[in-house]
C-alpha cells in the first residue's frame, strides 16, 4: 500500500503542517527574490595612495587640519565599503557624486578599478559628479617633499568616457552631451541621474528633459529614482546662508517640475549628513529629499534601500562604517575628529559674522554640538537637543542685549537656523513636517503598466481625479503632471 501523501490528497495533520511550511517558505524566498536592493553612496572623496609621498608629509598635514572630514582615511573607508557591498550582493550601486577628493585622474582611476571589481560581482552601479570631481579644485594636488604640485584632472568629457561601464554606456539616454542622463537598470525602474555642475545651477532645458523623461516611465509603468549631488530644497532654515551653494539655484520651481512630472524620490548627497526633507505641494504630491550622509565624515553613513515586490513602496535604511582596522573605536575617532573640526571651522564663521573673538570661542564649541546632533539624525529625539536650544535662548536673551540691537538680529537669525535644525523642519510654517532621518518607509506612486494613457490638454472637466499616490482631489488639477483619471493613468499637458 502506498503511503500517504498528495497523490491521493490524503494528508495527516503532520503532512499538512509540513507542505504548508514548505509553501510559506517558497512564497517568502519568492517575494524576497523579487524585491530589489540598492546601496547608495555619497561623497566618498577618495585620494589615490599614489598622490602622497608619506603621511608626515607638512603640506599635506596642514591642509588635513582644515578639512571637516577624514579625508586621510577615504581609502580604506572605501575599500571596507566596496567589500562589504561585494558580500552582500545587492542589485544596484548608487554613487551620488563626489567621488574623488577633487577630480584628480589618479584618484578616478582608483574609484574606477574598485567599481569594476563590484560589477564584476554581477552588481549594476550607477554614478554622477559632484562638484569635485572634474577640473575646477585649486586642491587637485600631488604631495611631495613635504611640499606639493598641482596633480592631473579630468573634465567632463574625460569624466563619461571613463566611467561608461558606469551610467555612461550606450544602454544609458543622456541628454546632448551633459552628464545628466536616464536609465533603466532592471524592468520597472527609471533611473534619472542630473549633474547639476558645480555651482548647482542646472539650467531649464534639462529640468524640462528629466520631467520629460520621468513621464515617459510614468507612461509604461515604471517607477522613477533620480539622483543628484546637491540638495532640491533647504533641509533646515538658512542653509544656503551657512553652507553657500548647497542647494540647487531656483530650487523652488525646479522642485515643483519634479512633482508635476511625478518624481517623489531625490537621492542627494554634499552635506554630508543623513538627512531626509520631505515637501507637499497644495495638491497633495510630495517630494523626499534624501541626503546621504558621507562616510568619511561622522557618523560614516550608506543608505540601503529596498523597492517592494510591486515597487510601490520604498524601504530606506541607513548603516554605517563602524569599524576600520588599525582603530578600537573607530564611532569615537570619527566623532572626535568632527566636532574638533567643526569647532575650528566655526570659530572662524562666527567671527567673520559677528567680529566678537570671545563669543566666537564661546559659541563655537555649542555649534559644533549642534551639527554633531544634526549629522546623527532625528534630532528631536537626542537628549542632548534641548540643553543646546536652551544654550542659544539664554545667549539671546542675556549677552546679545549686551552687545547691540546689530548682534541680536545677527544671533536671533542663527538661533532660527539651529532651532529648525534641532527640531529636524524646513521652514517655520510647518514645524510638524518631521520625518525618520534613518529609517522610513515611502508609499510609492501606483503605476501599473499596461493602463490606458490619455492627453488631457483639452478633456472636459471631470471630479474623479487623484494624485498618482492616490490622493483624491476636488477638481481636475491646474498643474501639469500624472494624474489617475476616471481609473486610467492621465498626462495634464497644461491648461
């Protein structure tokens, strides 16, 4: 007599049990499968070891005292990374700019070596310039004799020659012969990537070309990712005033373009913070702005994201760079070594600002508190951000009186920028626009392929309209962009 089993569909409650774990198991490694990984990179800044005579090396030590970063570490910081990558085998690599210390050839090839070895572990990567990267650094530099000379760099044409295994390639659409370009690194995702140059000023014709482009993969249903080295809007209030050019020029209007074109998700880089704004426009599309931090600054952060089976969910995560060798706390190193950085630089920014050397001395160690709690994210949450916003109230309301109605508004003004930084909001019309810093889960736009695509430019009126994150409006929208209308994806041209 045979035995048991799903021949003649007579199971025990033993079989049973072990034919559903068997299916559940297969469902889980199925939808695990399916998902798709990606590892993001920002401002990595490596110097080729062949661009230094030695560590002792005088003018090489005096220019490592003015950095904020740990720009002597950038190459084994990036080796553990690359392993690391290597090991776990995700889909895609993202690099959003600044990939060298300051676009010298020798450093180039370094990077390019390393990412040729991740490829070559049947991992896609994708890269953009930042502002360091091509030919415009006074600090492209080969260090000797404790002196130095000016290095080789590269420009932007040398910059997609070299890196065309690397989003340049024929499999990439770029736009003319910029560095801004479009892909599709695996069915059902649209990668844009902008260079928005060195002064983070794109122009109009190739903001019209990416909302272009981000339609067209609304159209076949795919879902859009776009990179760029600088920030598509303020992450806390008077940032370009602090840190000048951090923000793309008429960030405004370009964010806007980006909504209406159905873009929601921006990876930036340069501040080299982890650091998430969000925006929602009076129609009820919303943008992320997510900053990846840098990992030669503390606290040494990547990003990881997971795009869900139907890619309508976006799964950020963020790690860090927790151990290095030759170093037994490498977290205390790191953070050691930026606030005394960042207590230097501020000294002389406030001096600049305020020409008081004492308050200088005084206030600087208190911003370099600040920006440590603003680099380890979810600032509302540390326990030390109230004792530094009660720092800054008592310095308002007793010293600056002291010293002139000029010193208070100069103080007042500094105050809001920390205050906006501590409490983690962009603007003070919306103190509860507050998101995870390093962990966050974003509902992507539904765009199942295959829905019928309609020019709307002169279609009646209708009130069954939705945002493509399935926010209902009262009306159809004055706004270009995509639309779900009636059941069926829509393209409102303009009115």
């Amino acid at each position: 007599m045979p035995p048991k089993g799903i021949n003649d569909m007579s199971f025990d409650s033993r079989s049973f049990r072990y034919v559903l774990l068997l299916l559940t198991c297969w469902y889980g490694m199925m939808t695990l499968a399916a998902n798709k990984r990606i590892y993001v990179l920002a401002d990595i800044h490596v110097m080729a070891p062949s661009l230094l005579d030695t560590p002792e090396n005088k003018a090489w030590q005096e220019e490592l005292e003015e950095k904020k970063t740990m720009q002597d570490l950038s190459v084994p910081i990036f080796d553990t990374l690359v392993e690391t990558i290597k090991e776990d085998k995700p889909d895609i690599l993202l690099i959003v700019g600044d990939l060298t210390k300051a676009g010298e050839l020798e450093s180039h090839q370094y990077v390019i070596n390393k990412l040729t070895e991740i490829k070559s572990s049947g991992i896609s990567v994708y890269v953009i310039p930042g502002n360091r990267d091509r030919g415009y650094m006074e600090d492209a530099r080969r260090y000797i004799n404790d002196s130095y000379v000016d290095a080789e760099m590269i420009n932007n044409d040398t910059f997609a020659m070299i890196y065309e295994d690397f989003g340049y390639g024929s499999t990439s659409e770029r736009y003319k012969q910029s560095l801004t370009y479009s892909a599709q690194p695996f069915k059902g995702l649209t990668l844009i990537g902008l260079d928005d140059g060195i002064w983070a000023t794109p122009n109009n014709d190739v903001i019209d070309w990416i909302c272009k482009k981000a339609q067209e993969a609304n159209v076949r249903g795919d879902q859009v990712l776009m990179m760029t080295h600088h920030a598509i809007m303020p992450h806390y209030i008077g940032q370009d005033e602090i840190f000048e050019l951090s923000i793309i020029g008429n960030y405004q209007q370009v964010r806007q373009k980006l909504m209406d074109a159905g873009i929601n998700v921006v990876l930036t880089g340069h501040s080299h913070v982890s650091d998430i704004a969000r925006y929602i426009d009076s129609e009820g599309h919303e943008i992320y702005d997510v900053a990846t931090g840098s990992p030669i600054s503390y606290p040494c952060d990547y990003r990881i994201l997971t795009l869900n089976d139907p890619f309508t969910r976006l799964d950020i995560k963020t790690s860090t760079v927790d151990r290095l060798e030759n170093y037994d706390d490498f977290p205390s190193e790191a953070q050691h070594r930026l606030r005394e950085s960042v207590t230097l630089w501020a000294e002389k920014w406030l001096y600049n600002r305020f020409e008081y050397r004492t308050i200088s001395t005084m206030l600087a160690p208190e911003v370099a508190s600040c920006f440590l709690i603003y680099a380890e994210g979810n600032e509302p949450e540390n326990p030390e951000t109230p004792y530094e916003l009660n720092l800054f109230k008592v310095a308002q309301e007793d010293i600056a009186p002291r010293l002139g109605d000029e010193f208070v508004n100069a103080l007042n003004t500094m105050a809001k920028t920390f205050k906006s930084m501590l409490g983690d909001y962009q603007t003070e019309e919306d103190i509860n626009n507050i998101v995870d810093d390093r962990t966050l889960n974003i509902e992507m736009p539904s765009l199942a392929s295959g829905i019928i695509t309609t020019n709307l430019q002169h279609s009646p009126d209708d009130d069954q309209w939705y945002t493509i994150q399935g926010i209902r409006l009262s009306q159809k929208p004055s706004k270009a962009g995509v639309y779900i209308h009636n059941g069926k994806k829509a393209i409102i041209q303009g009115l």
